[in-house]
C-alpha cells in the first residue's frame, strides 16, 4: 500500500520515525512530506533513510520535471497521514487553505483516498472551539479519521489531552483502511 505521510511542526514529530519505520517493516511504501516547521524537530534525512524514498519538502521543487509533484503525490496516496497534525495544518486544511506542500497536496486528494490525522499539541490549543470546529470539518466534509490525542504529560510540561496517539493506534487506523 502507498502511504504518504505528512508530518508537522510538533514536538511530537520524532515519533513519526518510529511510524515509518513499523509501515516499512509491514511492507508498504511510504513517502513523507514535511512542513518547514518539523523539519525544525527531526531531519528530513533520518525520514529519507528509514522511508528509502526522498522526502518532499516545497511545493515548487519538481524532482521529475514532467510531474507536478503535489498531484503526484495526492494521486499516489492509498492512505494519506498526518502524524502528528498541529493545529496549524488543521486549520489550512478544513478551511481550504494550499500554501505549503502538504495543505496543497491534502486539497488534492481524491475522495476515494483513506485520509487520517494524528493531531498533536497543547491541551487548550486541542479544546479551543475552533480547533474542534476545524476537526469536525475534517471528519464530516472532508470524511478524515482522526486518532485522537491521548492525555499525558505534555512537552510544555502541562497535563492533559494533546499527546500524540499511541504508533499503534495510528497504525491501527492504517490497517482498517
């Protein structure tokens, strides 16, 4: 199965190696996209090497000429994840907004596409009534999946629902796909 995989700017994006690395195991082909902001938390070459595909970061870089890589890689997807999804890419995408590679490529998408997010971030970031709001666009217009965050002990040191689901709830969710 083709999976491409989008990860955000999160703290919680070095656990996407770990995604990958279970989906090669299990066979399937995975191709990464990052924002420019995960690639503050994790290289895009420790995803290269554990995907053994390139990993897409802009919108306008053409690695085949005769490709627009954003279609491409929407037409490529059997399953198409984001983990961790922060509320930023959330937002883009319930309200149409394309200006990165991933928000573009998620516009893109056919309907026929198994789509699912992970979203990742503070506790009042995750209950803010738009981000509910932009999540409930996602799952009911756009029909999303979404493995929902699990409460922990956050990054920022506060407790309460915003971590990361578990890699094998997200691959859970791949698997009923």
């Amino acid at each position: 199965m083709n999976i491409v995989l989008g990860v955000t700017g999160s703290i919680a994006a070095y656990k996407a190696a770990d995604l990958v690395s279970h989906l090669k195991k299990q066979s399937h082909e995975v191709f990464v996209v990052m924002t420019s902001n995960a690639t503050a938390f994790i290289t895009p070459l420790t995803m290269q090497v554990l995907s053994k595909n390139i990993v897409h970061l802009d919108t306008v870089a053409k690695p085949d000429v005769r490709k627009i890589n954003h279609i491409e890689l929407a037409l490529l997807a059997d399953v198409f994840v984001i983990a961790p999804a922060s509320a930023n890419i959330i937002g883009k995408i319930a309200n149409g907004i394309a200006d990165d590679l991933l928000s573009t490529i998620a516009m893109a998408l056919p309907q026929k596409t198994k789509k699912i997010i992970a979203p990742a971030m503070n506790t009042r970031m995750y209950e803010n009534p738009l981000q509910q709001k932009n999540l409930q666009v996602l799952k009911e217009v756009l029909h999303y999946t979404e493995v929902p965050p699990k409460n922990a002990l956050l990054a920022c040191g506060e407790k309460g629902r915003g971590a990361l689901a578990s890699i094998k709830d997200i691959l859970e969710k791949i698997k009923e796909s």
